[in-house]
C-alpha cells in the first residue's frame, strides 16, 4: 500500500507537503496495525482476523463494543464519524503486507528495537533512556589498539 492510497482513505485531494508526511507517518502506523491483526491470520490460526478472538478488528473494523480498547489516535484520523474510521479500517486490510515491511518489523522486534521514523525513536528514546536504533556492526571508525 502507498501514502496515496492511504491519503486517499483519510479523504485528502492531494499529497504535498506536511499532509504528506503526516500520511506517511500514518502508513508506518497502518502497517504496524495490520501486522498485529494479520498475526492469527499468519499463523494458521483462523483465515480472518475478525475470527480472532482476541483480536481489535471487530472493534476498529465492525464496531463490536468493548472495555478494553480504547480508540488511538491514528484510528480516530482516520474519519469524522465511527462508520467512516470502521470502513476505512477495514479497507486497510485490502492491501497485502510487503515481505520488505514484515522483514522490518520482524528484525526489530527480535532485537528490541522499534519501527518508526526518526523523531518517533528519537521521542522513545528521551522518554526511556534506551538506544532504539540499531548501530553498526564493529568497532567504532578511527578506533585503534593502543601500540605497547
């Protein structure tokens, strides 16, 4: 899925500027929520995510009510009205997940890191006091055994 479509989603004419950046922000976001929905679907376990029991798809997608979701923010942008977001939701998961965005996804979790762009880690990073970005392999450039 591109920033387009998902710009295209939110009801915007156009992708110029802060509004696109901001939908790109929002793509990261979606694909996030679709990795974590799609989860069950991957595993075998059911064959949609609305089956998933435990999943937040029949909240966001189909309006099932419940205690313990709260709506986030990049789910309210997503429409004025709780039919629009629900629609818009659902229409997220039209589009399949690239093996590059999975690969990304999966190499920072499996290394504690996290997927975002770079003022989200920067953020994480001041809030927890903890690298969240991978660094290069090796040793420093310029770093030299002192000679005995």
């Amino acid at each position: 899925m591109t920033s387009k479509v998902l710009y295209s989603l939110l009801g915007k004419a156009s992708t110029k500027g802060n509004d696109q950046k901001k939908c790109k922000v929002l793509l990261k976001d979606a694909e996030i929520y679709r990795y974590i929905e799609l989860n069950p679907v991957r595993a075998g376990i059911v064959t949609n995510p609305k089956d998933y029991h435990w999943s937040s798809y029949g909240i966001n997608a189909l309006g099932n009510v419940s205690d313990l979701c709260t709506p986030h923010p990049e789910y309210l942008n997503l429409g004025r009205d709780s039919d629009k977001r629900r629609k818009n939701y659902r229409e997220l998961f039209k589009h399949q997940l690239s093996d590059t965005v999975l690969e990304q996804i999966r190499k920072a979790t499996n290394k504690g890191m996290i997927v975002g762009n770079d003022r989200f880690r920067k953020e994480i990073e001041a809030l927890t006091g903890r690298r969240v970005k991978e660094k290069k392999r090796g040793r420093p450039v310029g770093w030299r055994k002192p000679k005995v």
